[in-house]
C-alpha cells in the first residue's frame, strides 16, 4: 500500500509518500515540503497549498492519505491556519474517495519511537533508520509527514475497521453512551 | 456590487447573496443553509459544503466574497470545523480571482445594527428591515450570512485598500512595529 502522509501547515507543509505493509520492508517514495510566504492573503497560501497536494497525489496515486490530528489546544497563534490547511487534503481524499485517516502527534510518535512522547530529533532519527535513508528528512515538517505515513501503514487496516464500526454504532444509536462520547477528539 | 456572504461551519454554512452599493438601497438575491450530518466523516461533510458554495458562486458570480473571521478563542469543540470550513471560501476565492474580505463578528454586528455588541435577535430583525424582507431570515445562520453582505458592501473599497495598504507595508518591513503586531488577528 502507498500512503501520502500530510503535516499541515500554511509556513510548512510537510508531505511524504511510503509504500509498504505490516511486516513488509517500507520504502519512501518522495518527500517534501510547501511553503507559503506569510505575506501572502490566506486565500493565496491555502491555494499554494493545495495545487501542491493535488499536485502530489496525481503523480504518486496513494491508496490511502494520514493527517496530522490538529486539536484546538494547540498554540493559537498558528491554530487557525493549521485547521485551514487541514481541510486541503480532506477535501482532495473525499473528492478522489481516497480513504483518509487522521492520527494525533502521540499516535504517530509510538508508532515510529515506541514512546508517544517522543522530541522531534527521536522522530526523525527513527524515520531515518526505518526507512533506510542516507540522510535525515529535513525540516522537521518533511520527517513528520513520513511518520504519518509509517504510523498509518503499521496501525494497517485495523484501526479503519475501529473507526468505521464506532462510525456506524452512532449511526444507529440515537444516543451514544458517555464513555463514547467523552474520548470523541475534536476534528 | 453583488457579494456573497460565508457563515462557515459544518453543522450550518450559512449562504447569502446582497447586490447594492454605498448609499443605493440593497436587493437581497438569495439565502440559504448548507447542514451536513454530523454523523459524516469530515472530509465528507467538507466537501458537501464545497459542493454547494461552488454552486452558488457559480450561479450567483459574486464580485466580491465576505466571510466570518473566525478566531481562536471561539468555543474549542466547534472551533476545528469552523475553521477547515472556512477554507473552503478562501479558496473558491483565490482559484476564481474573486476578492475576499474576512469581516469579525462585531464588524458585522456594528455594520448593521450600530453595536458591535448585538446579539443575534437584533442583527435579525435589522437584515430584515435593512432588505426589506416579508420574512426574518432562519435560522440565525442564514441572517449572519446576509450581514456579512451588508457589512462588506457598506464598508466599501475603504476597507479593502486600508487592509492592501497595512499587506504593503508590512511586506517592505523587515519587522512591523509592535503595535500593529499587537492588533494583527488570527486568520
């Protein structure tokens, strides 16, 4: 399976591309990362962005997209932009019905290091030596896009299937119980 | 002028459509709700709201677009889908070459009703009488988007070429005076 990994961001977007299967060899196919000048209007960065991605995606044809999880406790000053850039690749995955997956930053950090509290350093050094790369992904954006990726090949189809059937409970329950609803994360 | 006005969301997108100019009496076009199930994945929810916004620039072919600045410290279980919402417009806008103005909440409220600190009955009953409507427009949503027409077109180019003058300055600037660091806003 090839899996388009996307940090989202309007200064940095980091985007990698690994194929690859649970217990199969993973291979990184191209990596990357969009930058926007913060001088430009919003409109003009978000539409950098996405001719990048959509860019990408033709070129690579992923089966499947990850997205870092954006949560509105992070830092406000780039919260809005982030939550913006974050539509880009959930709008191209419904548009080309591309499954998409998203995975918070401790989601992604266990997968790759085994310790979801992970720096940035660890991350990379991990995604260096997991996909056997002569040099280290830089920046940190280009690195974390690859461990989306990584993390998503390795959670495999299971965690799909989770998210599906807890998509399809609610569906039919008129009322879903607490415990539900109190580890639902904002999207 | 003809502009479309944005009440981003997911659950409502709230669409309006205004033709007028300073000091002419001001013609409401269209309004509407977009609602998508909360029960949906988001890119699929998103995507549904780019359907139809795509659709009423389409049939409506606004000069301008105004939509609702949506700011970080809104309420944190609804601030994601506002925000990935809101990308939605602004990049309509910059795909089509449509300028685009973001307009604040009491901008909205001041325009209209003479207090930035109306609350939503008021902003109701002044669209309704400002374009002479038979019938409130509902749900609030509908009646915010016709605001944010009526604040853009009353606030004329003014407003638009204070923000291009503010772009200008701070592109020549290495480092903008504190100030006007202090009062930038979170897009």
């Amino acid at each position: 399976m090839r899996v388009l990994g996307v940090d989202p961001g309007l200064t940095r977007c980091g985007l990698g591309v690994v194929e690859g299967g649970v217990g199969q060899p993973l291979r990184m196919i191209d990596v990357g990362v969009v930058r926007t000048p913060s001088t430009d209007a919003v409109p003009q960065r978000l539409l950098a962005v996405q001719i990048e991605i959509d860019r990408w995606i033709a070129v690579h044809r992923p089966d499947a997209i990850a997205v870092e999880r954006v949560f509105a406790r992070n830092d406000v000053s780039t919260i809005m932009g982030t939550a913006q850039a974050s539509a880009i690749p959930m709008l191209a995955a419904a548009r080309l019905r591309i499954p998409l997956a998203l995975h918070t930053p401790s989601e992604v950090k266990a997968a790759v290091t085994g310790n979801g509290r992970a720096d940035k350093a660890q991350v990379t050094s991990m995604i260096t030596r997991i996909l056997r790369l002569k040099e280290a992904p830089r920046p940190a954006d280009a690195a974390d896009a690859l461990a989306l990726a990584v993390c998503h090949i390795w959670r495999g189809g299971a965690h799909d299937r989770i998210v599906e059937a807890v998509a399809r409970q609610r569906t039919t329950t008129n009322r879903a119980p607490s415990h539900t609803r109190r580890t639902r994360k904002v999207t």
